[in-house]
C-alpha cells in the first residue's frame, strides 16, 4: 500500500523528523552534527526553507520549519540527507 503523500502548508511551521534506519544512530561525535547543518543551511536557503529550531539526537533528527513553497520542505531536508549521508555510505 503506498504511503499518503505529506501534506505541506506553505508559509506554515511544519514539525520535521529524520531517523536512521533501523533506528540506528546516524550521528557518532560533534563533528557529525556540524556537518549535517552545515548541509542544510545552504539547502535550506537555496529552496526557501526557514528553519526555525532544530534538535539532533544521537539516531534521529527533529527541526521546526517554514517551507515557502509546496516543494521546499522535501527537496531541502531530502537533498540534506542524500548529501551528507549518501555520499558517506556510498
């Protein structure tokens, strides 16, 4: 059965999360973290995503964001997660 697409109200505070697979941690030091928000600001920027607060777990992610448009909240967190992590695993 396919999963119902995200609803995302523009110009509204979305409440975002991010785990690992499996529940797995995804962030092991510091220096993991800084490179995640170093990879979503710009993303964030470039897609008109505002993000608001953020709390980065040791195997999940929370962020409070404002998507300008209809695409900005999947296009900034998703390319976020393939950039930092994708290229890691891969």
């Amino acid at each position: 059965m396919p999963r119902v697409s995200r609803i995302v109200l523009p110009g509204r505070p979305h409440h975002v999360t991010q785990r690992g697979n499996n529940r797995q941690d995804v962030f092991f030091v510091d220096d993991d973290r800084r490179v995640y928000l170093g990879l979503l600001k710009p993303q964030a920027e470039r897609f008109g995503l505002e993000i608001m607060g953020y709390c980065l777990m040791s195997n999940h992610v929370h962020l409070v964001a404002i998507p300008a448009g209809a695409e900005s909240l999947a296009k900034a967190v998703g390319r976020t997660h393939f950039r930092g992590f994708g290229s890691v695993a891969g």
